[in-house]
C-alpha cells in the first residue's frame, strides 16, 4: 500500500474540519470529470466548516485510475468558493472492496465530521450542506442522503429500486429505524463515532454494517433529500444482484449476532458499561453521598470525566453538577442529553489544567474511573484539591489491585490500578484527611481475571455485564460484608484540610 499527500496543505483556521472519504475502484474514464465537480462543493455554506481534508482511496484499481489521480493531485486543490484543501492518496495494491478502502479512509481522517462519497457522478457535492448541517448544528450523530424522498432523480431500474427498498426494510425491521435509503452512499458522521466504530465489513456490506452499528450504539440518525443521477451498468454500476443478497446476509449478521459497535477502547467501555452503572458504580457512590451533611443549599458538584453523562443523571439528585470531559466528542454528548435539564452546567476540561475561571470553589468533587487515565495522578490530585472549598470533599472511584492489569487497562488508557494503602497515602501527602475507604464489586474480580488475564481480552463483553448486574439482585447480601476489604474498585472519601 502506497501513500502520498499533495503537499498545498490546508487553510489553517479556527472551525470544524470536514474530512471527504472518496473509496476509488476503476474509474479512470470518470475520474477527472469528479474531481473537478468535487472542486465545486459549496463548502462556504458547510456550517462551520473552515478545514477540508480529502482522503482518496484507491482500492487496486487496473484501468489507470491510479496514475491518472496522481496526475490530478500535481495541482493544487481549491474548491470554487476560495478554500483550498489538503488531499491525502492511497493508493493500495490489492482490490478488498469498497469497505475495506471506506474503512482505511476513516482510520486516516482527522475531521470532525466525516462524509463518505462515492467516486462518480451519481451524487452531488452540492448536497453537502445538507449532510453536514445537522452535524454542525448538533442535532445529528450521522446523516443518510436518501436518494427517495424530497428530490429529483434519474429514473432507472425497477428491480435494481426494489432490491434498495427491501434491504432497507430488512435493516429497519433489525434495528429498529425508519429510514428510507440505507444502502446510500452518501453519509456523514461524527469524527470521533466514525472513528472508534468496529467495522469489519470489506465490500458493500459496508452499508448495512454501517447502519446497524450506529443504530445498536443508539446514535441520533437523520435522513435528508439528496439529488440522485443513477448511473446505468453501461456506465459503470458495480451494484448486482449478488451484493443484494449479500447485504441481506450482512443485515442478519449484524442485526442479530455481530452486534457491538464499537471497537476496543473507552468507547466500547463506556457504551458497555452504561447501562449497567445503576447497579455497579451507583451503590458505591451513593454510599459515600449519604455521609456527606447536606445543608439548606443545594451541594455544587464538579464531575471530573462526565463521559457519556451516566454517573451525572444521579448526582443531580443532589444539587448542582459542572459536569466536564476532555472530549469535545464527549462534550457534545453531555450538551444533548442534558440540554433541557436545570441544575447542570457542561464544560470541556482537561483535569490536569488549571480551572481559568473565578467562580466559587465546590463542596464535593467526583471523579469516577478517571484517576488511572491520567500520568501525573498526583498533579491532577493537587489540582482538584485546590478547586474545593476548606472542608470539602473529593470522592474517588479506581481500580483495584495492581495485579490484575490486563489488556482492557490498556485498551481504554489506564497507567495503573490502585490498592487503598497507596492512595490513601497519595492523598494524606496532599492536603486530604479523615480518608474513608471501602470497596465495590467483589465478585468482579472473578470476571475480570477471566476476561483480562486468562483470555487476554480487550474488551467488556456487555452479555457477561448483564449476568452480572442481574445476579447482584440476589448476591449483594453475599457481596456486602467483602466490600470493607476487598473488591474490583476502590472508593474513597477525602476531606480537605485547612491547609493543603
């Protein structure tokens, strides 16, 4: 596999970045013709798109696409409006299909926002406002171009239009969706979405899998009107009637048996874990709340590491949370599920910075599976500790036993597990007294051994959470006399003193 990037970079702006993922596949007589439509992309009317990168994958294409885009790519790339782009070209040896060159293009982006589009003349770039404005604006998770409803289009096949319509029943009958064109090839998503999605698919079940991954992770899908000029067979339509049963048996697949979304990581980590937290985490952080005197006000809450906002839901029974993440992604999340809730405000925060702005320190600071991401947990430490009003409380969820770090620490970025005596220890030597420590979910040692070191696993498996949540149920009364001296997590409650 070849790489190379014409070398005119882009314009370095403040804004979002778009990155135009266009899978290539012997296109030569139609090649030129595209690129220069592309060129004509009124991306000024993009919302808040300042940065274009386009990633050119070329899947082993043998008619002389090849050379001919590496002739195109000796100009410089400047779209109608004035704004010039960086252009990437890969070109790969070996023709994998259509997915595995949408695959690799999204592994090469930067973009905030990713927009997939074919390499011919059935789909505008004059429709990219519409695709990417929902983004933007973020309403949108994703955004399907749908070729059937709103628009003019080109009049083609009846089977070839028959064969769209019922895959794309089948997809919505799988995962529970409405849409009306889920084999377009015209869709954007989220950058950070695009890029920790688990797809696996290497020709046109790029689609299906596609549709059912951001369906399964629960993700905000819009449809909007796109133009359509159908090519005909004649003309270099790769679509037959084998990729039509091929996309039924991807739409089983992954509707029913292949259905985690997302790759190894804190993506998958955390979508795991979600709807779990209310009988893992929950108990333990309601048993420190309930030590804390609440007095008339309401207590203010900073929440260090919101994530996905599922440990936020229950905090705000308390009183006020500044719910924070470093992740603008994550950010993004926090904004919309909270967007019409009083009593919390959302903040992108980097926990080893300084807090820039002046407003009164806070009583109790949360910080939930956030201490072992960091590398100088002491620094982040004393940050916090400075942040919190004499007298109030830092409350820290971590990993227990340095011993069972397995390949799922690394996969979500941990640098270490705990044991009480250390942390206690850390948080003495920073200002912090009347430590309390306790533990939580013994028996998840046992999961964890088997997941992480005996099979060496990267990942959470959400069937085994769920046996897990549901036997807590009935085990907690077993559980609870461990839970003063041994468990998968370490909760402490921390007190600052008067001077740290």
């Amino acid at each position: 596999m070849g790489r190379f990037s014409s070398s005119f970079g882009a314009q370095s702006c403040p804004g979002m970045k778009l990155s135009v993922i266009v899978p290539v596949y012997d296109e030569r007589p139609w090649i030129a013709a595209f690129y220069e439509r592309l060129k004509q992309a009124p991306i000024d009317r993009c919302k808040g798109i300042k940065q274009v990168e386009i990633v050119m994958v070329d899947d082993g294409s043998t008619d002389g696409t090849r050379e001919r885009i590496a002739q195109l790519l000796q100009q410089d790339f400047v779209f109608q409006c004035g704004l010039r782009a960086q252009v990437h070209f890969i070109s790969k040896n070996k023709n994998e299909g259509k997915g595995a060159a949408v695959r690799e293009g999204i592994g090469q982006s930067t973009g905030d926002i990713i927009l997939i589009q074919d390499a011919d003349l059935e789909y505008s770039p004059q429709d990219y406002p519409s695709l990417v404005t929902p983004i933007a604006d973020g309403t949108a998770d994703a955004v399907f171009g749908s070729r059937f409803t709103g628009h003019y289009r080109r009049v083609l096949y009846f089977w070839h239009a028959l064969m769209n319509r019922w895959v794309t029943f089948l997809s919505n009958l799988f995962n529970n969706l409405n849409l009306t064109d889920m084999e377009t090839g015209f869709k954007a998503l989220r950058g950070e979405v695009g890029r920790n999605l688990r797809l696996t698919s290497n020709r046109f079940g790029i689609e299906p899998e596609l549709t059912s991954r951001l369906a399964k992770a629960g993700l905000r899908i819009y449809e909007v009107p796109i133009s359509y000029e159908g090519r005909s067979y004649t003309q270099g339509k790769k679509i037959g009637l084998w990729d039509g049963l091929a996309a039924v048996f991807h739409i089983l697949r992954f509707g029913i048996w292949d259905c985690e979304p997302y790759k190894d990581g804190l993506y998958q980590t955390l979508f795991a874990l979600d709807k779990f937290v209310n009988l893992l985490y929950v108990p333990l952080i309601k048993k420190a709340l309930g030590k804390i005197e609440r007095g008339a006000q309401p207590l203010r809450f900073l929440e260090i590491g919101s994530g996905i906002g599922s440990m936020t839901e229950e905090l705000l029974k308390y009183g006020h949370v500044t719910a924070t993440d470093i992740s603008e992604d994550f950010v993004e999340t926090l904004r919309q599920r909270f967007q019409h809730r009083e009593g919390v405000e959302i903040r992108k925060w980097d926990a080893m910075a300084r807090w820039e702005t002046a407003e009164s320190k806070f009583d109790v600071i949360i910080a939930v599976n956030i201490l072992e991401h960091l590398a100088s947990d002491e620094r982040a430490i004393a940050n916090w500790r400075d942040l919190l009003a004499t007298g109030g409380l830092l409350i820290l969820l971590v990993p227990n036993y340095p011993k069972l770090f397995s390949p799922i620490d690394r996969a979500v970025g941990h640098f270490r597990r705990y044991t009480g005596k250390e942390l206690n220890r850390k948080l003495a030597a920073l200002g912090f007294g009347k430590n309390i420590v306790y533990y939580g979910n013994p028996l998840g040692i046992l999961g964890w051994i088997w997941n992480g070191l005996i099979l060496k696993r990267a990942r959470l498996p959400r069937k085994q959470l769920r046996g897990y949540a549901f036997l807590k149920n009935f085990f907690w009364i077993i559980e609870r006399p461990f839970e003063k001296f041994v468990g998968l997590n370490i909760v402490t409650i921390s007190q600052a003193t008067e001077q740290a």
